[in-house]
C-alpha cells in the first residue's frame, strides 16, 4: 500500500508539473514569450525568452534554470555564472520541438518581467511600413501565413505602394486559400511593376487555384515574354500540367509538358515528375 501511494504522489507531482507547464508551442509561436524546453535528465528546465531581432531574425536569450518543487513552485536555481548576470543569445531555427510558454502567475517566482528591460532596444519603428513588411516576410517565410498578415495587413493600411507588400500579402492569401484576395493583391503589385516575374509566378498560381486555367494561360505567355527567371515559367507549365494531370486530360497534359520541358536543357525534378504522370497517364 505505501508502495503504491509513494508511485500515486509521484504521479501527481508530475501531473501538476504537466499542468503547469503545457509544451504545445514552436518556437516561431512564441514571439516576446517566456517559455521552458521540456526537463532536462536532471529534472531542470531551461527557460529564457523569446524575441525577434532585426536583422538575426528568432533569438533566444537564456535567463537560466528551474526546478518545479513538490508544492508546484518555480524555484529558480543559482546562475552557472554566480551572482554576474549575463546574457547567452542564440540564433533559433524554426522547428516543431514542443516548448511551453510560461505562465504569468509564475513570473514572481522566477524573478522574471513580462517585458524584460532589454527588449525595449529591439522595439524601435514597430509601427513603420518597413518593420511591418520584413516582420510578415519572416513570418511567410516560417509558414505562419495568418501571423504573417497581422503585419502585412497594417502595412497595407499606411502604404500599400510600399516595394514587395502587394505580392507578399498574395502569398499569404494563397497559403490560407484567400485566392480572390491575392489575386487583387497581385494585379495591385503588376500595375506598380509590370515586369517582376515573382508576381506573374504567384498570379498564375493563384488562378491556378481559382481553376480559371484561360488565365493561366494568359499570364503564362506574359511570363514567357518579360521574365529572365525561367524556373518560375517552367514551374507555372508545370502547375498547369499537373492540374491537366489531375483531369486525365492527355491532350492538355502533354501540351503542358512540352511547355514545361522548353525551359530547362537538363532533367529536374519538374521534368522527372512530368515523366512520371505521363507514365500513370499512359497506363
């Protein structure tokens, strides 16, 4: 019996620990958090915050470690450095390794602030079009299209000429299936500069996904007259081939993939998948 409350008290001060501390986070979630990796074999748990600077992009500043006591207390433990403070910064990478943000009920016992002193230097121009635009450019970058546009969208309100940010938006209309969206955004961003290929590309891709291929086609003869960037005509062919693909229409597929095949001398992927449907086509 003791046996058995001595493993049902571990049990629930691991619960308790569990609750406390939820490790349903990425790193790219936790912009201005504090948040603990999951315990270490010493039954500590590193912990810091979270921030993005500028120009290193995600950063993580290391406050320490902390124990989680029998009575669910953070007891933070004594710097490896001793009573000088010091900062370790790292440049993260985005990934999907599970953190947790730290509970604001728990800030008093670690010692810590909401908003660290520190963090003031890197909140400079936070309402220019500027920080805007390359904060939603980060965050398109990470695939966090909807965080992405709480950036872009306020940019859009002060300067929707500002260079990049029609085409931008686009991408994250396209990511979240906001097609009519994008496309506006996009025909915005042509009438600024009718010769940026990036912006065809994302327009036809668009259409692409409207299933309006007349379009596609349109856009696509445009790209294969202005634009130096073959990779993204051949990747337009290409898309247009697959939906074909998609249909079982060999007539159009194989018009499609002699168009994607004219802009590359040497195999690449796209003509090696496109040998590919053409084999399961042929079937």
């Amino acid at each position: 019996m003791k046996y058995f409350l001595l493993l049902f008290t571990l049990f629930t001060i691991s619960l308790n620990a569990q609750n406390t501390l939820k490790f349903d986070k990425r790193n790219v979630q936790c912009e201005d958090k504090w948040i603990a990796y999951q315990i270490d074999k010493d039954s500590t748990y590193t912990f810091g915050f979270i921030y993005i600077d500028s120009q290193a992009g995600l950063t993580f500043n290391y406050e320490g470690k902390f124990k989680i006591e029998k009575d669910g207390k953070f007891n933070r433990l004594k710097s490896e450095f001793g009573n000088e403070v010091r900062f370790i910064k790292s440049r993260l990478q985005p990934n999907r390794t599970a953190i947790a943000e730290i509970p604001e009920t728990k800030f008093k016992e670690l010692n810590i602030e909401k908003t660290p002193d520190w963090l003031k230097a890197y909140k400079t121009d936070e309402n220019s079009v500027d920080r805007l635009y390359r904060w939603g450019y980060m965050y398109n970058g990470w695939n966090e299209c909807e965080k992405a546009l709480i950036y872009l969208e306020k940019a859009d309100k002060i300067d929707p000429k500002f260079k990049g940010l029609q085409t931008e938006l686009a991408f994250s209309y396209n990511a979240l299936g906001k097609f009519d969206k994008a496309e506006f955004a996009l025909k915005k961003a042509i009438e600024e500069n009718p010769k940026d290929c990036y912006t065809y590309k994302e327009l036809a891709y668009t259409y692409t996904k409207l299933v309006n291929f007349e379009k596609v086609e349109e856009t696509y003869l445009k790209m294969s007259k202005i634009c130096t960037e073959q990779n993204f005509v051949q990747e337009t062919a290409y898309n247009l081939a697959y939906e074909y693909f998609k249909a079982k229409n060999k007539t159009n597929f194989k018009k499609w993939k002699i168009e994607a095949e004219k802009w590359s001398k040497t195999e690449n992927q796209y003509t090696k998948n496109l040998n590919k449907m053409e084999t399961e086509l042929n079937k």
